[in-house]
C-alpha cells in the first residue's frame, strides 16, 4: 500500500509546519469530498480509494498520513483533494512530492 504525508502547502515558519486546519475543519473538508470515519473511532477516515490516520488528540492538525487503498480511483480522488483544499502530498518512499499543475 502506497504511503503519502499530507502537509499545508503553506510554507512552513520558525515555529514548524503550518497546519492543515483545526481537526473539525479537516473532517469537514474531507467529508464534502466524500471521506469520513466508519464510527468506530475518528483517527480513521475512509475516502475512494484512500484512507488517512490522523494523530491523536492531534488539533490542529498539521499533517496526516494517507494510504492508498485502490490505486485504480484514489489519484483523481488525490488530485482533486490537492487542488481543491491547497494541500500537498509527499511520497513517504521517495520524498517526492506530488504536483498537480493547472491545466
């Protein structure tokens, strides 16, 4: 299974990385694309294709680890989530990061 990070694609400052948001507006924002915790427990969110694990009692939340669980949906699913919230995704393998250029 594939791994990413998931970080603000704000830059980070002298203070460390810059959050992806509070916990409440990271679940929001991943439930209007589709991704939400199954109701045993909300360091698990489940999405097409992806899942990410939050870290406990982690707010705000200032990355996430994401695994793709179905290689066939999860890069439109990806893509989607990186332009549309701003975020950036970093291969945990390679260290590479996944860009996703305006056509």
């Amino acid at each position: 299974m594939r791994q990413l990070v998931v970080l603000s694609a704000a830059p980070a400052d002298d203070r460390g990385l810059s959050a992806i948001g509070s916990r409440k507006e990271v679940e929001e924002r991943l439930a209007r694309l589709n991704t939400s915790a199954d109701g045993s427990g909300d360091e698990t969110l489940y999405g097409p294709g992806v899942e990410f694990q939050l870290a406990p009692d982690q707010d705000p939340v200032v990355q996430m680890l994401m695994m793709v669980s179905d290689e066939d949906i999860a890069w439109q699913v990806i893509e989607r989530m990186g332009r549309t919230l701003q975020w950036k995704f970093v291969d945990i393998n390679t260290g590479s990061e996944l860009a996703f250029n305006d056509a």
